[in-house]
C-alpha cells in the first residue's frame, strides 16, 4: 500500500508542476455546466471528503465550471480538511486538491495555503483555553499537518513565496514572513513543536505524523523529498527527541517528590490532602503520556532512552542487596523461602493471599443454590445466615459467601445489619473468617467495607486517648490489613501516632499487639516494607530518648524483637553461581536422575565429558562427589558406583572426594550441631559404601571408627562421665549411631577370595585370607573399644540405641573376636590382650598398602555394559595383575608364619579352620559374597596346603648365618618370615624359651613340616639394629600395658 500510494504521489507530483508551469493538465468537458444551483450543490458537497465522495467530486470538477465561486470552494474545503484523518480520507482529499489545482492553479493553491495555515497556527500566548478547546486544536493541527506535507509532496505547495501577499494575514505574514523561501512543511513544523513543549499537546502530533511520513524521512532510498529537507527534517526531530527525554527525566522527579509529600502528608494527617493528590494524579498523567511518547520516538529517531529513568529503581535493589542479612544460627525450613519470614506455614499464607473469586466458589458449591429459597421472607432469611456466620468455625466458609450471594438482598437494610454484627460480635476467633468474608465479596460490599473502615478508625481514635482498649477492634483491624483492605496512609498515621505518643496511656500496649500480628508482615509485604522500615527507624530514635522510664525501654526493645529477632548477621551470599547449562547437567545427572536403575546410563554419560581438558566440569564433578548429603538417601551406593568408576583413570577424583568427605565427617564432630544429624548420616553411608564398591580398604574404615570414638578427647581417650569435653558430652550418644551406621552398612569385612580363574597364584588366596583375619581382629578390638565408649556414657542407653547395638551384634556375631562384655572390668582385662594383636594388624597393614582391589577384574556394571573399556584396557588390567601376584608371592613369604599365643591353635589343621569358618559363616546371615568365598577356598585347600609346605621347607633349610645376614637387610628381601615376638624372661609354658646370653639374643622360629612343629633357636648380638629395635617395642609395649591396668584400677576405685 505505501509503495502504490508513493508512485502515485510521483506521477500527482509531476502533474501538479506541469500546472504551475501553465499546462492545461486537467481534462474537463467540453461545455462546462455554471448553472447556479449544480454549482451550489458542489460547494455543499466539499465541505465534507470521503473516500465514498471522491468520484463524485472528481466528476463535478471536470464538468462544472466552478471559478465564479472559487472562494467559496477554497471555504468549504478549508472545513472539511481540518476533519479529514482517515487513511482512505486522506488518499481521497489529496485526488481532489490535485484535480482542483491543476485545473485552476494560482488561482487555487495560494488561497488554499493561506486558509490551512491559519487552521494550523498556534493561539497566542497567553491566551488561556480550556481541556476542550486545547484537545480540539490538537486533532485539527494534527490533521492539517499531515495534509499540508501531502500537498507538500504532490508539489501542490512548496512555500509561502507563491501566495501574493494580499492574501495573507497579518498575524501568518507576521510569524512565516522571513521564512518564506523555506520549504512550507518545515516552517509549519518548527511552528507546532516549539509551542509549548512541556505540557505535552505537541506529542500526539509528532506521533501521528511520524507514523505516516517515517520511511519518507528516515530512508536514504526514498525520492518524494530532496536531501536538504529530508536532513532538517531529521534534525528537528532529533533536538525534539531530546527536549522530551529532558522533560521527561524532569517529570520523573516531579513525581517522586510529589508522591513522598503525599506520602509524608497522608501518614502524618490519616487522611489524603486533595490539592496534593490532584496534583500527583496531573503530573503522573502527563509523566505516562512523555514516557510513551519518548518510548515511540527513540527506536524512529535512533537515540537510546536515558538512563536517569532507571537509576532510582536500580539504586534502591543495590541498598536492598547491600543490607540484607542472613540469619546463621538457625537452619530454614524447606518452605521458608517461599513463606519470607511472614506466615508460620503454607496454610497460613494460602488463606491470607488466595482469595477465590465468586464465579469460582459458585462453580465449586452448586449445591449452595438448593438452599437459598428455604425461607420465605428476607428478615428470616438474612437471620439465618448470620446464625451460620456466628457458627463459622464449624461451616465452610466458601459455601457461606455462595449461599449470601444466592439470598440476592444486596441491600441497605442487609449491609446494616451486618455492620451491626459485626460491630456487637465478641468472638476474637472468628475475626479472620469474617475478614475474608468481606475480602470475598469485596466488590458486592465495598459500601459495608468502607462504612466498616471507618468505623474501625473512628474507635481506634478514641483508644488512642482514653483509658480503656477494645482488643476486638484492634484485631480486626489487624486482620483487615493482612487482607490489604486498609489503605497505607491509614495503617501507617496510627502506627506513627502511637510511635510518637508511646508513653501515653495504653499506647505500648496497642502497638505491641501491631507489632505482634502484623509487624512481620508489614515489614517483608512489597506494598509496606519501606514505610515499616521507617516506622522501625522512628522507634529506635525514640528508644534513645533520655525521659523514657526502664519499663517503656524494655516495651521498646520487646517491639522491636518481635519485629526483628536477634540473628548473627553476615553478608547475604544469595546469588548463585550461574552454571553453564554443560555444568548445571552434570548437577542434575548426579543429584537428581542417578538411582539404581540408572547408574549405568549415569556412567556412560559422565564418561563422555572431558573431564582432563575441561577444569570447570572436573570441579564440578568434585563437588558432586564431596555432597552427598544432597542427594536422595537411597541413592548413596548408585554415587559409590558411579566414583569407582573412575578409580584407575582418575585417581585424582578418588582422593579428593575421600579426604574431602572424612573432613567433612571431622568437622561435624568438632561443630556437634545437631542440626546437621543427617548431613553426618549421609557421609558415613557414603564412607560405608565406598567401602562396599572397594574405593577404599578396611584399615582407613577402622581409623574413621576410632577417629569418630576419640576426636576432641584429652591424648584421644575417652574418660567415663568426662563433662569437659563439650563437643562429646556423656548425655550424647550419637558418635555411637554414627559407628554403628557405619558397620552395618558394611557388606561384609571379608575380602573376595574368588580369584577370576585358576591360573593365579596360589598366593593371592593366601594373602586375602590373611588380610581377612586381619580384618577379624580390627573389627574384634574396635567393638571391645565401643563397648568400652558405651560405659563412658550416661545410663540407661536411649532405646532406639540399644536396638542398634543388638542388630550391630547380630551381624557380626559369627566373628569370635566380637563377644558382648557385661562390666567396663571385663572390657579393660580384654583391651590389655588385644592391644599387641591390634598392633600387628595394622602393622601388617602398613606394610601392605597395596591392596588386591586393584587386581578384580572388570566391575559389576562393566559386566552390564557393553563396550565400556576397550580391549587394551583389559590387556593392561591383565599384566598389572601378574605384576601383583609375584608381589603377592614376596608379601606371602614374609608375613604368612606370624605366630599366635595359643598352641592349640597352632595345632589346628589348615582344613579345620576352613571347616569352622564355614560352619560360622552357616549361623551368620551371610551375603552372596562370603558364600562363594567359602565354596572357593575348598577349591584350593589342596594348592595352600602345598604352599604352606614349600615355605616351611625353605624356612628349616635357612641356616643361622643366613638368617641373621638376612635380619640387616629389607624385609621385602627376606626368604623366611621374621618373628614377631622376643621373649626376655624365661617362660615355663612357652614353646620358644627364648632368653638373652653372652650379649646375644635368642629367638624362636616356628617351624613346621606336615602337621608335625619344631621350634629353632637363632642368637643375634645385642647390638644388632633388629635387636635394638625389637626390645624397643617390647618395652613401650609393656609400658602401655602398665598404664592402661593403673588406669582400670582407678575406674574400680
């Protein structure tokens, strides 16, 4: 359409020249018609253009003759274009001038100029018009601009030099006289919006004209307007666009210092002040009108919005996100966020904001409509209803509003009476059920609100100044504004009147019941919270007054902890670290999607993520791992799959995630909030299911036990009844859950003895059987250790406790180093025994840090998974494997022989043992595991029997020399098992006889050869560095011993 309309404008244009040059352009008939009447007829019918009339007065044109009465032609156009604004109009109108113009020329042009630039022109200033006047002079300056830059266009006009100066009036000669060469559309614009800028009038025209003319002045392409006009054109609007952005900025400060001294007037009167709202109701009118002006104008004219518009507005969100405040010392609850610190629950909050509409409630209880015509007259009618609204606790009060809506006696007489109930009602209880009654039907009742407000104000007035208090009132009041029915300057006059006047009578009370139930909520509601902070502000100034008595101090201080409770403040770290939606996916795959169902999708996906190229997705995998207290409880074990998973690729993940857990487990012991109960829980169920998955051993399991048992007591041993340890009070007994969740989350304390195939060595059985007693004797000591833990504590235990230690007890009661002691005597006796046995198994430990977890073949889920590692990775797997069976073979030679106290047991066949494990192992409730441990070591009896038999035999063939060359050496190069035990003194029923002569010490060597023993005497100089070493730890071991007996002495004591 623009395009079809601009072409036609060229060939008008062109036209329209070739008439001002003298050509007869117009065609017209023959035999013109200048009968009187069709020419009055004519004139008539100009006074009004459409696009409806145009053919017809086109038709009329070229066959009347029209010039005897051109002026009066000239009149009636004048009139009807000042009302031309459609599109189609306007199309129509520029048809017709065109026509006229080319047939009559300067006869007709310069006359018409004349006629619309006094339509256009400006009153004089000063001169004062009302809103009518004014808005009428807009539409028809509007109208006519827009007309004159399509004459303008169409080369009807082109400036005020082709008008014969007879013709023009003072006043237009007076004001366009020097700028008569200008082009006309220029001069007529600068006219319009220099004149009176700042009340906006002008607006609307530049809007309206913009919106026709924009691609003829701001596109470069455009050819209807020569580059001079099209420039000034632009300039014009450009310093116009400025102007406006200046008011506007101008206008936004007006309004903000108007609404504070309305705000201030109205809190400080209770009532608003109507020259200063008439006032802010005209500058925020005109405020709105700029700013969408200046919204219009900035994308056409291309100069950005300024930015004094937004500075305000930013400026109070940085002061807020600078004050704000965390409270530390108590944990929020899982809605608190959501409730802001204003409603005690979820219900609370629904009822005070979620108000339904009447449609809604009549939709919902149509059943409400059966009973509504139960009563004949309406006295009984309304009656029975305020029955049920007095009995409102026991009805529902949606299906009442419904039933007052059915009775249809919205009346005067209805309304008073009940105001009347609610004025004479004494039940406090009620309160907010009638207030959301009113809420409901807020549109029905505005009358009885309105009334009801008033009458509220009117008594809490009078209490304000009389020796008595309607707490009725005042809680309705209340009530109303948790509803927001209140208006803000109301509810903040009384609040400061009371502040002001807090020592008058009875005010500390009223304003304590404010404070109580309406404080919070004033103070966090986004329509309240800056005036409550000033109502706050006012209330410590007047704490600091020096005439306060101590009571109204302590009244003061109360108000203001209802208001704010005390809370450690830190700086608020609300903001979250914005994640990449690569890292949020890793979140979401650990802590939401991972279960057991779909830990190996899991695991597939995070092995796809470039964990060594990329450091923010290795950071946040880390965090993932370090938290699992933010997972679902049961998905704890899918998280230990998912970390063994990267055990020999990525041990670095490994480390981090156990250290950082066992700190996180030790930082919960030195905080002992219990808060954090089961932030503690998961991390053991973490550490227990690492564990389970072979992440890490036994040994660092059993240090976290004691670590958990001794943190934070004197040399790490705890005393009964020890009340100065804070952070492990004798009445707390959850370091003793935490030990016993911990064990029994353990699968089992056996390592898996089923080697993948039978060409391993016989060695590796070996050393897992050993590691297994080791782990016996690890658990047996710490449960004697726990129990011993257990009489440090206050009596009786909680029941729920004793329950765990009995399923505690249960699990493990086929281990005969786990027994159940009766007196701490018993425990102390047993610990003495088993210090030098706890010792040796760690010892063995130590020196045995490698375990066999890394020899198992491919996990469960690489069992599942297809194509999960690659053929070479299993090669590899393979030859470390063989590398770790000939370590095995070494480990096996020094450490199988250790030695036991009893000689019983010494005696006891190697299938025997096996025998009584497998018969414990029936009591027990065994796992899968420990069975095909059991089926697996009847397998190779036959193999460890004849590896018992080869070291025995290399051990008798070793000669003395040997052994004591051996002694100075490595362990790891030793061909015989070294002894453990030397014995100083001479015992009568020990097999050794070990005894010091001639500066040389004696040990004894166990050997045996089948089921037959002997023992072989080796003599070393006292001044040997083994020697040395081995009475060393004879001595502080019988040191120990000796402390730990002076130390149950003084228990029994």
């Amino acid at each position: 359409m623009t395009a079809e309309l601009d072409n036609r404008r060229k060939e008008l244009f062109d036209q329209n020249i070739r008439a001002w040059n003298g050509e007869q352009v117009f065609k017209t008939a023959a035999k013109l018609d200048s009968s009187l009447k069709k020419n009055s007829t004519f004139i008539k019918k100009v006074k009004s253009i459409t696009h409806e009339s145009c053919k017809s007065i086109l038709k009329d044109i070229e066959t009347l003759s029209i010039e005897k009465y051109l002026y009066e032609v000239v009149s009636s156009l004048t009139e009807a274009l000042v009302k031309v604004n459609k599109n189609d109009d306007v199309v129509a109108a520029i048809e017709i001038i065109s026509a006229l113009h080319q047939r009559f020329a300067a006869l007709f042009s310069p006359v018409l100029l004349v006629n619309l630039l006094t339509a256009v022109a400006n009153p004089p200033r000063g001169q004062e018009e009302d809103e009518k006047e004014v808005a009428a002079r807009v539409s028809r300056q509007r109208n006519v601009l827009k007309l004159i830059m399509e004459f303008y266009l169409v080369g009807v006009f082109s400036n005020l030099k082709m008008c014969n100066k007879d013709i023009i009036p003072d006043e237009i000669l007076l004001k366009f006289g020097k700028s008569a060469s200008e082009p006309i559309i220029i001069v007529v614009i600068k006219d319009l919006l220099n004149f009176q800028l700042k009340l906006g009038n002008s607006l609307v025209i530049v809007q309206s004209y913009l919106k026709r003319f924009q691609h003829v002045i701001y596109q470069d392409d455009n050819e209807l307007l020569l580059f001079e006009v099209r420039n000034v054109l632009r300039q014009i609007f450009t310093i116009y666009t400025n102007a406006t952005y200046e008011t506007l900025v101008a206008l936004k400060k007006k309004v903000h210092q108007i609404s504070e001294r309305n705000k201030k007037a109205s809190i400080r009167t209770g009532r608003i002040l109507e020259e200063i709202q008439t006032e802010l109701d005209s500058t925020t009118k005109l405020f709105d009108k700029f700013k969408a002006a200046a919204e219009y104008l900035s994308p056409v004219v291309g100069i950005p919005l300024p930015k004094q518009l937004e500075e305000n507005d930013e400026a109070e969100e940085d002061q807020e996100n600078s004050n704000s405040v965390v409270e530390v010392v108590k944990v929020k609850s899982m809605n608190e966020d959501e409730l802001n610190g204003i409603w005690e629950d979820i219900k609370e909050r629904n009822f005070y904001t979620i108000i339904p509409s009447l449609g809604e409630l009549i939709e919902t209880h149509p059943q409400a409509n059966e009973d509504s015509s139960n009563s004949s007259r309406d006295g009984e009618r309304i009656q029975d209803f305020l029955n049920k609204l007095d009995n409102i606790n026991s009805y529902d009060l949606d299906q009442l509003v419904v039933e007052f809506n059915n009775l249809n006696l919205n009346n005067k007489a209805t309304k008073n009476r009940i105001m009347k109930f609610f004025m004479e009602t004494s039940s406090i209880n009620s309160l907010r059920y009638y207030t959301r009654f009113l809420k409901i039907n807020e549109v029905n009742l505005s009358d009885l609100i309105a009334e009801l407000i008033t009458y509220l104000d009117k008594g809490f007035r009078s209490q304000l100044y009389q020796n008595k208090l309607n707490f009725k009132n005042i809680l309705f009041f209340v009530e109303m504004i948790k509803f927001k029915m209140i208006p803000t300057h109301v509810i903040f006059h009384k609040i400061r009147n009371l502040t002001i006047n807090i020592t008058s009578t009875n005010n500390i009370d009223i304003l304590s019941v404010f404070y109580e139930h309406v404080g919070r909520f004033l103070l966090y509601d986004e329509d309240y919270k800056d005036l409550m902070r000033e109502m706050i502000d006012l209330l410590k100034e007047k704490l600091k007054q020096s005439n306060l008595k101590i009571n109204d101090k302590l009244a003061i201080n109360n108000l203001l902890v209802i208001v704010e409770p005390p809370a450690t403040k830190v700086k608020a770290l609300q903001e979250k670290p914005q994640l990449s939606p690569k890292l949020q996916f890793i979140q979401r795959l650990i802590r939401v999607e991972l279960d057991a169902s779909s830990k190996l999708l899991v695991i597939r996906l995070l092995r796809k993520i470039p964990i060594k190229q990329d450091d923010e997705c290795c950071a946040t995998l880390l965090d993932c791992f370090a938290h699992p207290e933010f997972l679902n409880y049961d998905n704890i074990p899918a998280l230990a799959t998912v970390l063994e998973s990267y055990c020999e690729k990525f041990k670095k993940i490994v480390v981090y995630t156990v250290d950082t857990t066992i700190e996180n487990i030790v930082r919960g012991l030195e905080l002992n909030d219990y808060r954090m109960n089961r932030v503690r829980m998961s991390h053991v169920k973490f550490i227990a299911e690492m564990y389970n998955h072979k992440v890490i051993n036994f040994k660092l399991v059993n240090d976290l036990l004691y670590r958990i048992l001794c943190f934070g007591h004197p040399n790490n041993q705890p005393l009964p009844n020890n009340w100065e340890v804070d952070i492990d009070l004798p009445d707390n007994y959850f370091r003793i859950q935490l030990c016993c969740f911990l064990l029994t989350n353990l699968r089992s304390i056996f390592m898996d003895t089923d080697p993948p195939s039978r060409r391993k060595a016989p060695s590796r059985a070996v050393e897992m059987k050993k590691r297994n007693d080791v782990n016996k004797e690890l658990l047996g000591v710490f449960i004697t250790f726990l129990q011993y833990y257990i009489f440090c504590k206050e009596r009786p235990l909680p029941v729920e406790l004793e329950f765990k230690l009995n399923d505690l007890f249960t699990k493990f009661r086929s281990i005969p180093t786990v027994k159940r002691y009766e007196t701490i005597q018993e425990i102390g006796q047993r610990l003495l025994e088993l210090i030098q046995a706890k010792k040796e198994a760690e010892s063995y430990l130590e020196n045995n840090d490698e375990g066999l977890n890394g020899e198992e073949e491919t996990n469960d889920y690489d069992e599942e998974e297809e194509d999960y590692d690659d053929d070479e990775d299993e090669d590899d797997d393979d030859e470390e494997e063989d590398e770790d069976d000939d370590d095995d073979d070494d480990d096996d030679e020094d450490d199988d022989d250790d030695d036991d106290d009893d000689d019983e047991d010494e005696d006891i066949s190697s299938s025997e043992e096996i025998e009584d494990e497998e018969s414990d192992a029936e009591n027990e409730s065994t796992t899968e595991s420990e069975r095909i441990r059991l089926e697996n070591d009847k397998k190779f009896m036959d193999d460890l029997d004849k590896e018992y038999q080869r070291i025995m035999i290399e051990s008798y063939s070793s000669t003395p020399s040997a052994i004591g060359k051996t002694a100075v050496n490595a362990r790891s190069k030793l061909s015989m098992p070294l002894p453990r035990q030397v014995l100083a003194e001479n015992r009568s029923s020990s097999s050794f006889g070990a005894e010091s002569q001639e500066n040389k010490v004696s040990f004894g060597l166990l050997t045996r050869k089948g089921k037959k023993t002997d023992v072989k005497q080796l003599h070393l100089p006292s001044d040997n560095q083994f020697a040395e070493l081995v009475l060393k730890e004879k001595e502080h071991q019988r040191q120990d011993r000796q402390r730990i007996m002076n130390l149950v002495s003084n228990m029994q004591d």
